[in-house]
C-alpha cells in the first residue's frame, strides 16, 4: 500500500513533534547526568522490566525489591519481560527511583501490528504463549490461527487454554471437543480450566511453575480472572461481558510480570481483539501452519500459490485428506489480508 504524501501543514506538525521529542530527551539526558554528578545513583545492577508507564518502567533487581526508572536516550522501545542494566536512585514518596542504563539481547519477542500500522513488541523472553479462549466471547478458527502463526514465526510454545469450562454443555460440548481435537492432532497441547473452580487449576499451575509465559486473547476471555485465581494476592481488574456484543471490555490497560511463588512468571497482556498478520509475508504465514510448510516443499513450481497450478502438493494433500480444509481455508484468508493492503 503506498504512503500517502503529507501536505506542508501535516509535515510541520510531524518535524514539531519529533524536535519535541527531541527536546524532552535531551532535558531527560541533563537530569540523569546532574543525578550522576551530584553521586545519587548507584552501581549499575541488572534488573527485569515488570510494567511499562510511558516514559518510565518498573524495574526488579535480583532481591525483587522495585524501582520506578527513567530510559537513557536511544535505547530502544522497551517491554515487559525485557532484562536490563539500570542505575538504582534515591527514594521520592516512597518510590525508589532510577535509570536504565543497557537493555540485554532478547531471547524471544512477541510482536504485532497496531492500529497506526506499527509493528510494536507485546512482551520479551517468554518461552510459552497460553493462548486463552472461551464460550464467551466465542472462539473462532481464524483467531487461534492467527495466534499460532505468530508464535510459531517468534518460535514460542504455544497452549491453548480453554477458560469458562462452566459454560460448556450439552449445545456445545461436541464444538469444543473437536475444536481442540484438531489442534491437539497438529501437536498442540492443550488445557481446560475454569477459574471460578480452583480445582481445575491443577495441571495449569504445575506446567507455569517452570516457565516465562504471556497470556494474550480477546477481551472478556477471562485471563485476569484467571490470574486473579492463581495469584490471590495480586489486584487485578477484571471486566464483564458486554450486553449487546458479548465481547470483553478492555480491563489490563498495560502489560504486566507476575511472579509464582513456586518459580516461574507470567504477563498479562491488554486483550488483543483482533491478531492482524498483514506485516508478514507469504513466506512466513505458510511456515506459521505447521502441518503445511512441509506438504509446501514438494509443489512441482517453486513460485506454487496454491490455487490451480498443476503438481500443487497442497491440493493434493487436501484431495487426500490430509491437511484440514479448515486450516487451509483459514491460511489462504490470512493471506487475502495480505495482499488487500
């Protein structure tokens, strides 16, 4: 899709915005160094950001004791999950303060496109991606996929985590039963629990003991409940259900760490409505479809779209029954969004 030309005004108003931004980092940089040379910060120690508050980040040395850090200059767009080396500062009403010096290498990074067509990271260092659905707001094939090209692309673990098992009877047992069927015969595993019944949380917390895991789904699924549940002691929003749509409110308005006593972490991502896969290329939605990417490599054409070239593995395949024409139908949507932009 070509950018569109900004006109004289518009461009004023983005070079005023950017000389801003400019200006207010230099006047960061001139605070940090008159704390540096009056001898108020400390040592350099490595942290990990927790939560995000727009220009300053919460931090956790290696004792979990917190501290709320400004950013050098140039150092990136941080998240939650990322590891840092910051400068611990003196105590305000409370608050330790500080500076992050260094952001550490990723180990992994979770992404996605937002609405002013910028790819933005979600979370950083996670090694599994619980991937919450519910009755309510329904799930669907096309949403799920589009989680699991995107972890399958960052090479995280993906689970999907049914929630509101309560919500589940007679009318939709057999849905979800062969929902989660078909995932679990690609080889994804799979759990489902409930979190108004403690109880149903048993195989959950032991799998989270030994992970860095991200929750992330629609509004209204249930993963700050969920947490809530599994971690009584932190204070979490938890929204209802909208009347008339039936789709969840927003209720985590920023990411955020939790610790489990036991080991382990997760973050609670803001709900994510719609997964769009536009930034991708066709290259990579096919290789976030496992069972595709290798039937892929045996089309008779190189160039194969996999729509009526002769010698299509792909079509032969799903002749034959052996890939999903749910699954197929669900790739060639994602790649119509593609090429529609």
């Amino acid at each position: 899709m070509a950018k569109r030309k900004l006109n004289r005004r518009q461009a004023w108003r983005v070079e005023k915005i950017q000389q801003e931004k400019a200006d207010r980092a230099k006047r960061k940089e001139k605070d940090i160094s008159e704390q540096l040379n009056a001898g108020e910060l400390g040592d350099e120690c490595h942290g990990l950001e927790i939560a995000h508050f727009g220009t300053q980040v919460e931090v956790e040395d290696e004792h979990r004791t917190r501290y709320r850090c400004f950013l050098r200059a140039n150092l990136g767009s941080l998240v939650t999950g990322d590891r840092v080396v910051f400068r611990p500062g003196p105590e305000s009403n409370g608050v330790l303060s500080g500076v992050v010096e260094m952001v550490l290498e990723r180990e992994s990074e979770l992404s996605r496109p937002n609405p002013y067509n910028e790819i933005k990271p979600v979370a950083a260092n996670i090694n599994v991606i619980l991937l919450t659905i519910a009755p309510e707001p329904e799930a669907h094939r096309g949403l799920i996929d589009r989680y699991l090209v995107a972890a399958e692309n960052c090479d995280i673990e993906p689970i999907i985590l049914l929630n509101k098992t309560d919500l589940i009877g007679e009318a939709n047992q057999e849905h979800f039963d062969r929902l989660l069927g078909d995932y679990e015969a690609l080889g994804y595993r799979s759990l489902r629990v409930c979190s108004k019944e403690e109880s149903s949380l048993g195989d959950l917390k032991e799998f989270l003991n030994d992970q860095v895991s991200v929750f992330v789904g629609q509004s209204g699924v249930g993963k700050s409940s969920l947490i809530s549940t599994l971690l009584p002691g932190e204070d979490l929003k938890v929204g209802a259900l909208s009347e008339n749509t039936r789709k969840g409110r927003h209720t985590t308005t920023t990411a955020r760490l939790y610790h489990f006593p036991a080991g382990g972490a997760l973050i609670d991502s803001p709900g994510i409505r719609e997964f769009g896969l536009w930034h991708m290329s066709p290259e990579e939605v096919l290789y976030g479809f496992r069972e595709l990417r290798d039937v892929a490599g045996h089309c008779r054409f190189r160039d194969c779209a996999h729509e009526a070239e002769p010698g299509c593995a792909l079509r032969e395949a799903l002749e034959e029954g052996k890939i999903s024409q749910d699954r197929f139908n669900s790739y060639k949507r994602i790649l119509s969004t593609l090429t529609e932009l």
